[in-house]
C-alpha cells in the first residue's frame, strides 16, 4: 500500500513540479513542496518498516515534517 501511494505522490510531484517550472509561475511552489512532504514522508515510513535500526528513515520522516511545515505556512499563513 506504501508503494503505490508513493508512485502516486513521485508523479504528483514531478508533474506539477514541471508544469511550474515551464510555466515559470510560482503560485504552486508550496503545493510541490507538499507534495514533496508527502512524499518523502511516506518513503520514510516505508524505510524504517524495511528495517528498523536505519537512519535515514528517521530521517527522512524528519525533513518531511519540515517541508510540511513550511509548505504549510506557504500555503495558508501567507498573506
């Protein structure tokens, strides 16, 4: 289930990244970085299930919080 929920949010990711990169308009920058959140989230989540002593699991769900963090002020603090 973690697999295919990730595929989906690595094409998410990659497709609404290269719509604004091409389109030049910055307006979805912190839905990308959400979506990269996400994302990396879940390929943490994935890792420490694999193997439980790992590091970069930890952080991976670490910097996800960060991202989340910040695309969240991005998208609703913003004024």
């Amino acid at each position: 289930m973690l697999k295919i929920i990730r595929i989906i949010l690595q094409l998410s990711v990659i497709g609404i990244g290269s719509y604004t990169l091409f389109t030049e308009k910055l307006v979805s920058t912190p839905l990308v970085m959400l979506l990269a959140g996400l994302f990396m989230l879940v390929a943490g989540f994935e890792r420490i299930e694999k193997n439980q002593k790992e590091f970069w699991g930890y952080a991976f769900v670490v910097i996800s919080l960060f991202l989340l963090t910040v695309s969240w002020q991005n998208l609703f603090l913003a004024t």
